[in-house]
C-alpha cells in the first residue's frame, strides 16, 4: 500500500472550497433565473409597446413606413396602403417582407418618378433629417415628407429609417387661393382706398394713383377728400355698408363704402359707371326718339307683357289720350269691359297672342272692324320676343288699315284676269291657227313660239348638233342670216325656204320675217311660216291628176261618164262604152234617150229632173248588154257646178250582179249556218244536263261515301272517283264556254273587283300542286296605286287559272312564275299586262299559233303524256280577246314558256275590305222544315232525300209536275227543290201554276230551281219566274246556303194554323210574283230613283256583295255631288264630264232611273274633241245641277234599303 503525501491544500480545505463554489453557483443560478424573468418580462413590455405602436400608426391619417438597416419593411399603416394603392397585401403581411416594392410604388405614383427615385436615394444615402418638404403625386395630390434616420441606440427597431407622409393639397390650394386674394386690391382695375377715421389715408391701389396725385393732395381743392371723408364717417357711425355716386373730372363713380369698426377704417370701392351713363342718357333718347316715331306712325301698334297687359300703345292704336293712358297695365277683356262692348274680340285676341306664343313666329291676320266710317279691313300681327333664356319678355301687336289696299288688290286682281283672258286668248288663237309663229332675239334664241312652231320643232334635228355640210345645218345658218338681214336693215323680209325633217322629208315653207320693237329699247325679230308644200306640189300633182284622170277613165272597170242637165253624154270611158257594145268615140254627143232601152226612159226623165234640184244622186239599174244578159248596176252621181260654165254630171257606177248573185248565196248559208249553230247549241245544252244529271249522282253518293267508315283501299278508290268526275265536270264547262263564245252568248260581268286581291287569291289553289312536283312556284306581286277595276273577275281568274295550271302540268322541274306589271294608267283607265313564265317542255316556233285552235295541242302525245282537252288555252285567249285585249306567247323547245296577255279596265270605286268568310253552316236552322223535293231521276232524287235527311229536315218527294202540283195544293211547304227538265210539265211551268195559286201562302212558297242547264239565259229565265237556282252538280254546303236563304220568314206549321188570307180581287199573276216572299228581292220603296235587279244579277244572290255596293256609293257620291256643283257652277266641263264617266258604272249597276239623259249629254264632256256640238253653258248648267240633286236624294234613299 502506497503512501501519499503533499504539501499542498488539504482535503478540508478543498472540501470548505468546494462547498463556496456551490454556494457561489446557486447565487449565480439564482441570478440568471432572476435575469431571465427579467428578459421575458422585458419582452412582453416591448411586444406590447410594438402592438401599440402598429395600432397607433394604423389609425394616424399620416402614412407611415419603417425600414430596418436590412432592407426590410418594420412597419407599415394602412394609410400608406391606401394613398399608395398596394392592395396585394395588408400591412402586417408586408413586415419582414424587401421595401424595395414598396417605394417603387410610391415612386410610380409621383408626377415625377425619375426625379422622385433620385430624391429618396439622396436622401437616405445622406442620412439625414428631411421635414416638410413637398411630394406631388401624378392625380394632383400635394403630399408632405419628413425622413428620419434610426440609429438603433434606445430605437424599437435597429438601425434604418422612417418615411411619413401628410395630404397637404387642400392646405396648399388655400395658401394659393390666398396668395392670390392677397394681389387683387392691386391688380384691380377699379379705384380702391382705404381711409382712417381721423381721415389719414391708409392705402390705395395702383389704379387709384391718378385720383390720389389729383384730387387728395393738400394743395389741391379739398371737395373731393371732405365728401370722401364724410362718406367714410357715415358708414362707421351707421356700422353698414353704403353706397353713392361720386364725380370728379369728367368721370362718374359708384362709390361701395364697407366699414371695419374695430379697425376704424373704411374701404373704399370705385366703379367707373361713366359709360353706363352715358349708355342710360343714349337709352333715354331712343326711347323717346322711338316713341315719337312709334306715336307718328298710321299704324296702330301696342306692346304687351307676359300677362296680355298693355305697357304701350301708340294714337293710332287708340286715339283718346286719356285711355290711352288707363289701359296700360290692364288687358283687351278690361278695356271690353270699360268701354261696355263685347268680349268677343278680346276672345280673339288672347287666342291669337297665344298661338303667337306657342309658334315663336309673326302671326298675321285679317281684322273687320266697324268704324263710324263704315266697316274696314286691317291686317293684324303679333309677334312674341323671348329672352335669351327662352323665357317670354313681350307680345308685340301692330296692324294697319289695308281697305283701300284691299280694294286696289281686288281691282288688280281683275285686271290680271282680264289681261290673262286676253293672254290666253291670244295664245289660244295663235296656238289654233296652223301658221307657224315665232320670235328670236336675232341670234338665234326663240323667244316665243306658237304650237304650230313647238310641233314643228319636235320633228326636226335643227336645235341638235349635226354635220356642217348637212341640209339642216344649211337651213340654220341661212335662219339666222335672215334675223341679222331684218334687224341690220328694219325691213320686212320675205322668203321661201326648205325645212328639212328628222324622217327627210323636205318641208317648202313661206316666211315672212319684220322687226318687232320692244317697250324697252330692244329689237327682236318676228317671224311667220305657212307651210306651202301642198301648194308647190299641187302644180305637180294637178299634171299629174290629168294624166291619171285620163288613165283612170281610160282603165277603170268602173263605167264612168259626164253629162250635162238635159242628158248629153259628154264623155264616157271604155268600160261604159263596152257595156252597150260600141266604141266611146260613137256615145260623146249622144243623148241618154238614144242609147237606153225604152222601157228606161221614164225612169230617165225622173233622173235628168232629179239632177236639177239635188246635188248628189245614187241608185240601182239593170241594163241589158249585147248578148242579152241583164246588167246589175249601182251609180253615185255627183252635180258640179263650176262659175262661169255650165252644171254637169259626174256618173260613177259598178256592175253589182256578181255581187248580188253572192250575197243571195251568203244569205242561204247564213242561214243553214245558223240552223247549225242552233242545232250545235241545242245538242251541247241537252249534252250537258245529260251528263251534270249523273254527275251529280256521282258526286253526291260520293260525298255521302266519304262520311262513312272507309278502309284506305276504299278511300283511294273513292279518291279516284271524286277526282274523275270533277275533271269531267271540267271538260263539259270547257266545252260549254268554247260553244258559247262561237255562238257569240258569252257575257262577261262588269263588276268592281281589287285586281291586285284576286291575282293573290287566284294562285293559293295551285301552289300544292307545284309543291307535289317539287316545282319552285313564285308570285311576283302586282304593285298599283289604285287597285279595284271593273270587269269579270271569275273570267280573269279563269284565264290565270288555265295558263298557270298548263305551266305547272308541262314542268317536270324548274319555275312557274307568274308576274304582271302597269302598262298604263289614265284617271279612268288601267292598263295591265300579265306573263306566266315556265321552264317545261317549250313550243317549237311552227306550233305557237297552232296551240290556241280547237282541242289542239302542240305535239300528237301531248294529251296521252299529260292529259288535257286542248281547251285550255282557246278559250283563254277567247275570253281576252272578248274583254278586248290580246294573249301571245313566247317559248322555246325545251327551254320553257312565256304566255302574254293585256288587258285594259275602267278605274271602279273601292268597295271596302273583304268581307269575312261565311260562318260554319249551322243545321239546326233546318230542323223539322218541311221541304218537297221535284225529281225524276232516281239517283239524284236517293241523293238529295239522304243529305236532307242527315239534317233532319221532313222532306216529300215528287217524280213530276202533276204529282208535284198535287202534293202542294195538300199542304204547305217551307221550300221546294224542284228539277227543271223532267218530262210532262217542266220546272218552270210547274213554278208559274204555283205563283198563280189562289193561297197567297203557297203562291208565295220559295223555289229553288235544281238544273244541270247553265247557260246563263236559263238562269235569268229561272229568276224572272220568282226561283232561286243552284247548278247541277251541287255542294252540300251549297244546298244548304241556299235552303238557309229562302227558308219561309214565318214556319209553314204556323202558318197551317192560321187562316188563309182571302186573295186580293183581280190579282195581276205577275205582280204576285213580284211581291212574293222571295228573299232575294227587298221590299219595293214608293217612286224609288233606284231599280237594284242589275246589281242582284251581278252579286248573284250575295247580300253582303250588294250592301258594299250601296255603302260605297253612299260614302263617295255626296263629295263627287259637291265637286259636280263646284264645277257645273264654274263652267268646267271637262271635271264635269270626268265625273259623270267615273260615276256612270255605279249608276247603271244600281239602276238609278231618270238620269240617262243627262248622261248621255254631260259624259262626252269628258273627251274634248267630242264638246264641239254639246249645247251652250246656260243648258248644261241646270241639267248637271239637276243631275246633282238626282243623286243627293238618291243617295238618302239608299240609306233606308234593307238588302235581304
């Protein structure tokens, strides 16, 4: 074991020192847990100081931004956020965060961003307080900048610096706005003192300088300074602002005296108001210079405010100078008042100061006024002046006494009139005459011309430019040679020239050419031509008619000689020689006793005695030739009488027996021809209601076919069928029509109808046809001013209808178009042109005529590759031609067609709109009417018996006349559908045994006549019987419209319970039928002006047709009457005669009676050149006033006509 030993501390020692450290370690343990407190507390302290801080600068106005020594943002409020725009982030999400962004946006937001990067940089390098100086941002904003630098010694943050800005603008603006009121006293143009209480003088402006040198030196005249003075006291003592006028030298001042108590001084304000004196004085002078012209003038003129009170009036306005002087401030209604008259013309007066008012213009009118001197006429104005803003100032009046001037006017006018009647008839005699009268200004410019002159003109080339060396240039220059020759000269100048045409004919006239002096100095020259070529040609032509005389004498078939009075024969050509059989040499000399035969000389002396009386003398002769033949003969003769020789005879004859021979052969065939046409018409007439007899059966099963339950099979067939028999029912019309225009029976309505609402309507029918081919349809439509016509619209439909149905037929792709256009148009007439156009098959050239024959079509397939008569297109251009215009056609092989046609129609008077289309039928109307059915033929008969019976109505039938009459005479009926043809008695004869029956109940039943005849004389027969009439086949509709129109007004089971009426004694049969209860005809009006059966045929039973009709007359009539008066009264007949040929349609269409003499006088007043032999005014005048009143009262008759 080893032994330590030392010298060193013992083991207590280091014990005891070790135990110090400890207690020395807890001290400074103690210690750092102390200052480690301390730390934290410290920094809570400085977080809360810092949190204040950040709150304090968010709500100061000032913006502030703190930047640490790093570049880095250490603060920053929501000021500078705003007045800087940095909307990115809020200001607590920019600490920590480069400042760099942040200055350089409040550098873009400078007036002068390079200036103001430059500036800070300055600035921060220098490190140095900067306070107040001024930023100016790019909108206009001042701002205030202090910089201050932190040096991070006692600092919240370290080393850096801060930036603050201050809005200062308005503070900037203010020291402006005062800086500048600070320099108005002395820019001030106008004198400004300020004066003390003790009168001292304190200040005054450079522009008082002459003012103070002048008049407020001690040396000078004290006036000026002691009335200053005084004004100065009075506005201390007073303590308020005064005003008054002050004056030195020649100038005139408004003095504004504004006293300080508490200063005790006052500033005085001059205004140089010389001028406005000056302008006052000038003012005042006007006024009165004014005035006095005002007051010295004829004319009455007065001056009213915005409340209508006089503030001026001259003398003439009013004469009394006391009233003159009451009525200002008063108005027209007060003086009307005051002087106990009538407001009347203050009525008219305030009427016209406000419509002065409202137009802002001079309103004129004329004023009647009585005046102790008589009654007088003045010519009114007023006229409304307005300030600038728009607001009224005044109304002036003025007028003046414009009788006499009116007086002068009207005899003026009166002797412009005479002098235009003067006028006018001279032109209408120079225009009458044919010479050809002109003047010129002598260089070839025409002053005046006559008509003969202007219709020269128009055929020549003399006023174009043609060749130099042409005749008209020849002509024009020896024309102007001839004015400079009479103006030179002043002679008259007589010449004959040519006168070249534009056609090249050569025109010889004579002119006569003078000087003609004018009332103002001038001379022109005047000129007359008479056109002499017939008369330098009637030498040539005389030679030559002697010679042709002779060849016509020598030549002539005709037989021709001279014979003086007693019969000698004087000459006599070949011709006549050769028909008594001798040579003309052997008959000159002769007498006419020697040469005819003696059974003629009777007649001849009748003839020679004839000759001595009459001029002219014509007859037939019979002369046997040589061989015996007799010699048919017809002569016109002609007695000359010459002076100086002796009368002869001129006979003229021609041998007529061949003709004679002719026409006893025309005679025979026309005769057989019309035995034909006759028979032709009887056959196509039996024809037809042979075949509409069946048709109808056909159709109207069909009908009732189509109601029932039908499988698509069966609805084909039945398709098949229907379209069948309307096509035949088409042929027979077509063949009906063509055998009507050859027989000439064809008539055509005239009627008003819109041409522009039919071609619409008339086309709607075919465009699903086009559409089914896939054919382009187009419709041009027809634009025209004045629309409705006169004419037949069912024939134009027709004849549109054909041509564009063949279009779309001959199309298998491409356009049908129809177009039409106005060709012309007078007041009376309208011209119209219309063309169906295609892009079919074509006509070749050699078939275009061809296509429009009889049952003719272009090629011999035509009708096997698309059907059709050959009908269509005969008796389309039948009927245009009938309503006098023309169809024609253009085409190429398979290029297409064009078919043309023209057509002119009278102008008609609208008849209003279109009338609504008829209701749905309603059947119940008919329910338990009793209706006899007259039929022979079963089919139709089964037929007419189902449909009468769907609708519930009671029907009797009757297969004859007899059977008929029987079953009528049992009881009564509401309407009979009766047959027409039917064997035994007729249809007609079994209605005219009814209308004579002795019950006026079953003399009066209704008839409607059931006919497949349609011509249209039958139906005029049918309607002179007292039947309505419906054509075979019919429409079920059709039926029953016409049983609703003709039902009995009172139910025939009421009537069989009632008594019969006893007959009337004597009862004309006719006037039975006349006054029966036929809906068709309106009550009869004692002594009517009006006769409506015309206008009945034209509507064709349409009741609402005929009261458009009477209402379109009635509202167009009463004008046309006051436009008859005016101009019947004026004498102008030609708007006499207009008239009358406008109205002359409607009056024939309702048949107003007792006026055809009138129209037939006044009408051709309307074509001038037929006026020539019309009687004088004093006649015309009372027949077209008469003619007037006519109308007026029938017009007033009209209006009580009720049309059922």
């Amino acid at each position: 074991m080893a032994t330590f030993t030392s010298s060193g501390p013992t083991i207590e020692s280091l014990t005891a020192e070790l135990a110090q450290e400890r207690q020395s370690r807890l001290a400074v343990e103690v210690q750092v847990q102390t200052l480690r407190r301390h730390i934290v507390s410290t920094q809570r302290t400085v977080s809360r100081l810092t949190d204040s801080i950040i709150r304090l600068t968010q709500n100061l106005r000032v913006a502030v931004l703190v930047a640490n020594q790093h570049g880095m943002v250490a603060l920053l409020n929501q000021e500078f956020c705003d007045l800087f725009e940095l909307t990115e982030m809020t200001p607590l999400g920019m600490l920590d965060q480069p400042v760099q962004p942040v200055l350089e946006a409040l550098i873009a937001h400078s007036a002068r961003p390079d200036f103001t990067r430059q500036r800070l940089e300055t600035i921060r390098l220098a490190d140095q307080r900067v306070l107040g100086e001024d930023l100016e941002l790019a909108d206009g904003t001042v701002l205030e900048l202090d910089f201050i630098p932190l040096s991070g010694q006692d600092e919240l943050v370290e080393s850096g610096y801060l930036l603050s800005f201050r809005d200062v603008t308005q503070a900037r603006r203010a020291e402006q706005y005062l800086h500048s009121l600070s320099r108005i006293p002395g820019q001030n143009p106008n004198l400004v003192l300020r004066l003390h209480a003790d009168g001292r003088l304190l200040y005054s402006n450079p522009a008082a300088d002459d003012l103070r040198r002048e008049y407020l030196q001690p040396d000078h005249e004290p006036e000026l300074a002691n009335q200053l003075y005084q004004a100065a006291l009075t506005a201390l003592d007073a303590g308020t602002f005064t005003q008054l006028e002050v004056g030195f030298g020649t100038r005139c001042f408004q003095l504004a005296v504004v006293p300080f108590i508490d200063d005790q001084y006052v500033n005085l304000y001059f205004t140089d108001v010389t001028p406005l004196k000056e302008a006052e004085q000038r003012l005042v002078e006007q006024q009165e210079f004014y005035e006095t012209v005002l007051n010295q003038l004829p004319a009455d003129v007065a001056v009213f405010d915005a409340d209508h009170r006089y503030r001026f009036a001259n003398p003439a306005a009013i004469r009394n100078a006391e009233l003159r002087q009451w009525i200002i401030g008063h108005d027209d209604f007060e003086y009307a008042a005051y002087r106990n008259r009538s407001d009347r013309q203050a009525r008219t007066r305030r009427a016209r100061f406000e419509q002065a008012v409202r137009q802002g213009t001079v309103l004129a009118w004329e004023e009647a006024m009585t005046t102790p001197n008589g009654p007088r006429l003045a010519l009114r104005h007023m006229q409304a002046v307005f300030n600038p803003a728009g607001d009224l100032r005044m109304v002036i009046g003025y007028g003046i006494d414009i009788t006499d001037r009116h007086a002068a006017e009207e005899r003026l006018r009166q002797r412009e009139a005479e002098l235009q009647e003067n006028q006018a008839f001279v032109l209408a005699v120079v225009d009458t005459t044919p010479s050809i009268i002109w003047a010129t200004d002598g260089r070839g410019k025409v002053l005046f011309s006559n008509r003969a002159f202007d219709d020269l003109i128009k055929l020549s080339d003399h006023r174009e430019a043609v060749a130099p060396n042409s005749a008209v240039a020849r002509e024009s220059r020896e024309f102007i040679t001839s004015d400079e020759y009479v103006l030179k000269t002043g002679q008259e100048l007589v010449q004959e020239t040519t006168y070249t045409l534009r056609d090249g004919t050569t025109m010889w006239l004579q002119t006569v050419k003078r000087p003609l002096h004018r009332a103002d100095g001038s001379i022109n020259v005047l000129g007359v031509s008479t056109d002499i070529t017939e008369m330098r040609n009637a030498r040539q032509t005389l030679e030559k008619s002697t010679k042709q005389y002779r060849d016509l004498m020598e030549y002539s078939q005709a037989l021709i000689c001279t014979h003086d009075l007693q019969g000698t024969i004087l000459s006599v050509n070949p011709a006549a020689a050769q028909l008594v059989g001798v040579v003309p040499e052997m008959l000159v000399g002769r007498s006419l006793h020697q040469v005819l035969a003696p059974s003629l000389l009777g007649r001849l002396d009748q003839y020679l005695h004839q000759a001595h009386e009459q001029q002219q003398l014509t007859g037939l002769l019979t002369l046997s030739g040589p061989d015996g033949r007799p010699h048919h003969l017809i002569y016109d003769n002609y007695r000359v009488e010459e002076p100086g020789e002796q009368p002869y005879v001129i006979a003229y004859g021609q041998e007529i027996t061949e003709r004679l021979l002719a026409e006893q052969e025309l005679v025979r065939a026309k005769e057989e021809a019309e035995s034909t046409v006759l028979a032709k018409e009887n056959f196509l007439a039996n024809m037809s209601h042979e075949i509409r007899t069946p048709i109808n059966g056909i159709l109207g099963m069909a009908g009732l076919l189509a109601k029932t339950s039908l499988t698509e099979t069966q609805q084909e067939h039945l398709r098949i069928l229907r379209s069948s028999g309307r096509h035949l029912l088409t042929v027979i019309n077509d063949v009906l029509d063509v055998a009507k225009m050859e027989a000439g029976k064809l008539e055509m309505e005239q009627v008003p109808f819109d041409v522009c609402q039919l071609v619409k309507e008339s086309v709607q029918s075919l465009a699903y046809r086009a559409e089914e081919k896939g054919i382009d349809f187009r419709v041009a439509p027809l634009e025209l001013s004045h629309s409705t016509v006169v004419g037949d619209p069912s024939r134009l439909n027709q004849i549109l209808l054909n041509l564009l149905s063949n279009a779309i037929k001959f199309t298998s792709h491409g356009t049908v178009e129809l177009g039409g256009r106005r060709l012309h148009e007078t007041e009376t007439e309208l011209a119209l042109e219309f063309c169906v156009r295609d892009t079919g098959i074509g006509i070749s050239p050699d078939k275009q005529e061809t296509i429009f024959e009889h049952f003719a079509q272009a090629y011999a397939d035509t009708s096997r590759r698309f059907g059709g008569t050959g009908l269509g297109l005969t008796i389309s251009r039948r009927l245009v031609e009938q309503m006098g215009g023309r169809m024609w056609v253009e085409s190429a092989e398979h290029q297409g067609s064009t078919f043309y046609f023209a057509l002119t129609f009278p102008k008609g008077v609208a008849t209003g709109p279109a009338s609504p289309p008829p209701p749905l039928p309603d059947y119940k109307c008919l329910l338990g009417k009793r209706v006899l059915l007259v039929e022979d033929h079963p089919v139709n008969q089964q037929l007419a018996v189902l449909i009468l019976e769907s609708w519930q109505v009671e029907v009797h039938v009757a297969s004859d006349g007899l059977e008929a009459l029987r079953q009528l005479d049992a009881r009564l009926y509401d309407v009979v559908l009766m047959d027409i043809q039917m064997p035994g008695m007729s249809g007609l004869d079994v209605a005219r045994q009814l209308r004579l029956h002795a019950d006026p109940h079953r003399a009066n039943t209704p008839i409607i006549a059931l006919t497949a005849n349609v011509m249209r004389s039958d139906n005029e027969s049918y309607r002179a019987a007292g039947l309505d009439y419906l054509s075979k086949p019919f429409e079920e509709e059709d039926l029953f419209r016409k049983l609703e129109a003709n039902l009995r007004p009172v139910a025939v089971a009421e009537l069989e319970v009632q008594p019969p009426p006893k007959p009337a004694a004597k009862e004309d049969p006719a006037a039975a039928i006349e006054t029966s209860d036929a809906p068709l005809l309106p009550e009869p009006m004692p002594d009517a002006l009006f006769d409506l059966e015309r206008l009945r045929a034209t509507a064709h039973g349409s009741t609402i047709f005929m009261q458009k009709i009477i209402g379109s007359f009635r509202t167009h009539t009463p004008l046309m009457m006051v436009q008859l008066r005016e101009a019947a009264t004026g004498h102008d007949w030609l708007a006499v005669g207009t008239l009358i040929h406008k109205l002359r349609p409607s009056l024939q269409l309702l048949g107003i009676v007792g006026v055809e003499e009138a129209l037939r006088i006044l009408e051709p007043l309307s074509r001038p050149a037929e006026t020539a032999a019309l009687p004088p005014n004093d006649e015309l005048r009372p027949l077209a006033l008469a003619l007037a009143d006519t109308l007026t009262a029938a017009v007033e008759q009209l209006g009580n006509v009720r049309v059922e």
